[in-house]
C-alpha cells in the first residue's frame, strides 16, 4: 500500500494533508504527463464546513490507478512506493493530480 500525501486542502477526505479514505482512485486513462491525471475520489469540502476528521486519516492508501500509461500502474493498481495528489484549491476533481505520474510510454 503506497504512502499517500494529499495537498488538495479543499477536499473534504483531506486531513492534515492524509487521507480518510482506505482507497482512493486516480483517473487518467490516456494522461502522458501528471497535469492529464486527477483524483476522482476527491469530494470538495462544504463552504463554511469543518473538515471531515474521525480521526480515521492515514498516510498509506489503496490506489485505484486508471493511469495505463504511468510506470507505477500494475494492472490499475499503484506500485510506487509513494505518491503525492496536488491541487490545493481545486474545486473539481479535475483541478488535482498524481503529481507523482510517470509516463512509461512517452519519450
């Protein structure tokens, strides 16, 4: 399970830049660079809410990796031994990223 680091503070499965969420997907099924990728787990926090602790965050996750070309992704399952999804003040799960993509195919 790869170590997960979440910057997305606008998220509402974000705690203390861990995620609340066992599993998470990221999608990108053509992505060549890490800007084609997303977090389509990401849900955006409430205005006004408070984040979304039970004290359930942690720092290892299952990824769903829909990426096919990333050098990480065995059969859409993540293998690096950590990630990081970006986009602190993203409002749609198409403002995040896998910033740690890797495109195996592309030269």
């Amino acid at each position: 399970m790869p170590e997960l680091k979440c910057t997305v503070q606008t998220c509402a499965h974000n705690s203390q830049m861990l995620c609340e969420l066992d599993a998470i997907k990221v999608g990108g099924d053509t992505a060549k660079n890490a800007g084609e990728t997303c977090c389509d787990s990401f849900v955006q926090r409430g205005e006004g809410s408070m984040s979304n602790v039970t004290n359930s965050a942690s720092d290892r996750s299952e990824i769903d990796c829909k990426a096919c070309d990333c050098k990480y992704n065995d059969n859409c399952k993540c293998e690096a031994g950590a990630i990081s999804v970006e986009g602190s003040t993203a409002k749609r799960a198409d403002g995040t990223e896998c910033a740690t993509f890797e495109c195996e195919k592309c030269y």
